[in-house]
C-alpha cells in the first residue's frame, strides 16, 4: 500500500486488501520501530546460538540467560525460551546415572571390619574409600577417593577416564606416600571389582593394611 500511494486510494487499497485504513496508518507511524525489533532479536538469536553451541547443546533457558547476564546481555528466561523455541533449540537430555559399583563378581571379598564405628581416635587408624564420577564436557571422568575417618580430609585420590583396578590402586598409592606407609590401617570400601582385584589386594598385603569391605546396600 505505501509503494502505490501515488496510484491508488488508500481507501479502495485498503478496500480491497481487506485491512483497515487505521491499521495501515499505525504501521506507518511505528514500521521503523517494528525493524529496530526485528534487529534486536536477530541479535539475541545470534547470542543465544552461539551460548547454546558452546554449552554443546546442553544448557537450557535458564543458564543461557545466567550466562548472557554476566556478558550484559539482560533478559528474562521468557524471552530466551522464546528465542530458542523460534531456533528450534532443544536440549540434550540429561545423562543418566553411572553406577561406579560392581559387586557381581567372583573375586575375593573381606569382612566387614569397620562394622559401622566411623569414629577414630588418631590419624591413620581407618580409612575410607569410594568410586565417584564426574561429567564434563569430554565425558565422564572416574575419581577415587580416600578419606581418613579421624579428621575427615581427603588424603589420597586418582582420576581416570576408565573405572579399572589403578584407578583405585593410584589413590592407595598416593595415600600411602603422603602418610608415611604406616600400617595395620583398616582400609575400608565396597564390594566393587576394582577394590577385589588383585592388583589393589596385593597392594594392601605389601604394605600391611587391613582390607575391609561393606556388603551392597548397607551404608
């Protein structure tokens, strides 16, 4: 209608578009604002895009809008659902849990030694270890861990991209090194294959540790 004002009326224009006359005067008056919108949000889309891509497709409204927020880009978690929904961004679904226990072997056992007493009167009496995973951009990366009951620190640890015997073995070792070899530690963990193997057994033999293990589901 605006490029053939010079031919027609906007009367029969509008007429015959089926619009109203008013309708067409409003645009008019606040078409440079509709572009300046326009602009703005294929700017946000572009942001949007490129936080979306670097979360590897993984972060949803909210951290998008978290981390825009931090860049001084502020908006409300609306209008960045909004930009996502017009992108067709939809989030990868949540990694599922990772049992990092597997007692379902036929490799030696120990008894329970700690028998649930969490309490030690000095250093290098009980120690504690576990199997956690952690999820990164690369993947899941296993730690093992072993904690001295006594004052609760961590004394020795291991990460690994696998869940295998020197996993927890490197976390022994390392505990060890750092508290002097002392021995007779009732060094207690669960039933997973990689605290049974002989690789980890061997090692408490040789430097005279006290195995202890807990059965499934007993905390």
């Amino acid at each position: 209608m605006l490029e053939h004002l010079m031919q027609f009326s906007i009367s029969r224009m509008a007429k015959v578009l089926r619009v109203s006359r008013s309708g067409f005067y409003y645009w008019v008056e606040n078409r440079h604002k509709a572009i300046q919108r326009q602009t703005e949000r294929q700017k946000l889309d572009t942001k949007v895009k490129e936080a979306f891509d670097v979360s590897k497709e993984r972060d949803g409204s909210r951290r998008i809008q978290k981390e825009l927020a931090e860049s001084g880009d502020n908006h409300n978690v609306k209008t960045i659902a909004a930009s996502m929904k017009r992108q067709d961004l939809v989030t990868k679904a949540a990694r599922k849990f990772k049992c990092t226990t597997d007692s379902k072997h036929k490799m030696p056992v120990t008894p329970n030694l700690l028998a649930q007493d969490f309490n030690a009167t000095a250093p290098n009496q009980k120690w504690a270890g576990d199997i956690t995973y952690i999820a990164t951009s690369e993947g899941w990366l296993y730690l093992a861990v072993i904690m001295d009951l006594y004052s609760r620190p961590v004394i020795g640890w291991s990460m690994d991209t696998r869940m295998t015997a020197s996993l927890v073995c490197d976390a022994l070792s390392m505990t060890l090194f750092r508290r002097g070899f002392p021995e007779h530690v009732i060094t207690h963990s669960d039933r997973g294959s990689q605290y049974c193997s002989k690789d980890y057994r061997d090692l408490i033999s040789v430097y005279n540790l006290k195995q202890s293990m807990i059965r499934k589901g007993n905390c």
